[in-house]
C-alpha cells in the first residue's frame, strides 16, 4: 500500500497533521518523522522515523523501504527562532526542500505539500487584502528562505512536472501544541496565561492586527489542497489563504466574555519589527475558487474552542 511521510511531524502543525491524516487514509498509511522523538504518546501512535530533514540518503531510505508516494515537507525553523540562527535556518528551510524536490524529479514520489508563510511579503507589499500576486519584498531570514522556496517550487513544476502543492499559512493557533517561536505565537500563549494567570504581557503593541487562522482550517486546507484535482491547482508557487485577522486587543476582548476578569498589557519586542513587516489582512480568492477553500471558524468561536479544550488538558 502506497504510504504517506510527514517530515517534521513532531512540530505544531506537524502533530495535528499527523492526526487528521491517519483519521483519513488509516494509521498504517501514514509515517511520521522528525529529528528526534517527541511526545511519547505521539510516537507512539502509529508509524514513527527518526529523519534528519537535511539527510537526503535518509529520507531516501524511509521513502523506497515504505512505499511512500507523498511527502508532506513541515521542517522549518519559524521567524523569530531564525532570526537568531540565520544561516541554520536557511540551511534547514531550503536544503530540505531541495532534497524532497529532487527525490520527486526523480521519481521517487508523486506529490509533495510544502507549506509557505505569509512571512514571504515585506515592508512593500500593500497591507490590506494583500493580492496573490504582488510585491514580495520579505525582511526577515524565514520570508526570504519562504520566499525562495515558492520560487523552487514553481520551477521544479514548469521544468520537471513535479507535482507540489502549498499554502501560506496566516498565524496558527492551536491549543494541543505549545507555541514553537513565531512572531504571531502571542495569540496561541495568550488562551494559556488566561486560564493559568488571569493576564498576559503581549510581545506586540495592541493595534497590531495579523492574518490568522484556527488549527482545524489550517490543517482542512493542507489535506484538501493535496486531495484536488491536479488540473484544479493553478497556482505552483503557493497559494494564499485567509479566514480571520485581529489585533491583540481585539483577541483580549474576545477573551474577556469567556473571563471577565482577564487582563492584558503590552511590552513590544523584536518580534515587533516582524510583525509591523507583513500583511494585516490576505486575499485568498484563488483558493477558494480554484479548489473551493471555506474557512469554519472566526475570532469568537475559535476563542470558545481553544479555552473549552484548554480547560480540559
């Protein structure tokens, strides 16, 4: 039976995406890999390699010995953690990309998902509805790695009909997974100190509002993207994709009719400059009408989500 390999599964979306994909194809279909073992119950849970994502005679290996016919590429090193280790960063977020490109034009694999980031717009870029195409002038060591890829990507499809797929993902919040060290992770430690303190100090100034997403539209779109049509996928660099944008402020307030005694302050820091770099709000237009993108959740219900299944754990 042709096998699914998810490198970097340990990882915030790579965890829930392990999840969903063995809901959908069977537990036994589906491999999951990182560099190391994370949670041991995840290790547990079904199929588990340990692959260094800048080996390629690794990845190679688990691909022929398993039958794989679809990598899904989620290793990366996130914005502010790449700011402080540039050259790893590009190191990691582009030479395990060419590894999985060359291994598809190779014939290895047949389709691969590779998630963008809207960290691939700059200072430049216009702000509002951000445009699927448009100025793309990225100021920080991930957009620029994100932003190369994309261009790889496209490549390796017009030149070698290397069938990949990508997204770039808004902000992700997710309540099953600490935040993992990107600029828009205020919005996923904010539901935790809310619950466990009652307050929290925001690394962002109040009005600064970003493109976000819900972890189960993020992960719905990644599985549908890769489930459409070849013909359907128009776009071979990466696709834009949206549901909600708000400002710390606007998330406290949400919060504040959950927990009324909830409160916030405001201590900027470098992750400022990142944020005040890329867009507020995204066009996502040709996801939905190419492959029919619909995002479920917005700022109140995904609020009620996160602080029911937060309370429990």
């Amino acid at each position: 039976m042709a096998k699914i390999l998810i490198i970097g599964a340990c990882g915030q979306i790579g965890t829930e995406l392990t999840k969903k994909l063995r809901e959908v194809y069977g537990t036994d279909a589906v491999i999951a890999s990182d560099i190391r073992k994370g949670d041991p119950e995840f290790v547990a849970s079904g199929p588990f390699e340990v692959v260094n994502a800048l080996d390629f005679n690794q990845i190679e290996t688990v691909i022929e010995q398993n039958n794989v016919e679809e990598v899904y590429l989620m290793a990366a090193l996130l914005s502010a953690t790449a700011e402080k280790n540039p050259a790893f960063a590009w190191d990691l977020n582009m030479n395990s990309l060419f590894h999985v490109l060359n291994l598809a034009k190779a014939g290895k694999i047949k389709k691969i998902f590779w998630p963008s980031s809207i960290a691939v717009f700059g200072p430049t870029t216009p702000k509002q509805n951000t445009p699927q195409y448009t100025v793309m002038e990225p100021s920080t060591v991930y957009g620029i790695s994100k932003q190369s890829g994309e261009r790889w990507a496209e490549y390796y499809h017009n030149i070698y009909g290397v069938d990949i797929r990508s997204i770039r993902y808004p902000g992700l919040i997710s309540w099953s997974t600490p935040p993992g060290g990107g600029t828009t992770d205020y919005a996923v430690d904010i539901y935790h100190k809310a619950l466990a303190d009652g307050k929290y100090t925001c690394f962002l100034s109040e009005e600064t509002r970003l493109p976000m997403m819900y972890m189960d539209d993020a992960i719905r779109a990644t599985v549908e993207i890769m489930q459409a049509p070849a013909e359907n996928i128009k776009i071979r660099s990466s696709y834009n994709l949206s549901a909600m944008d708000f400002t710390p402020k606007e998330i406290a307030e949400a919060i504040k009719k959950e927990i009324p005694d909830f409160t916030i302050d405001y201590a900027p820091d470098f992750r400022q400059k990142i944020a005040d770099s890329w867009p507020q709000s995204i066009d996502d237009s040709s996801a939905r009408q190419d492959w029919g993108w619909k995002h479920d959740f917005d700022l109140n219900s995904m609020t009620v989500d996160m602080l029911e299944h937060l309370s429990v754990k």
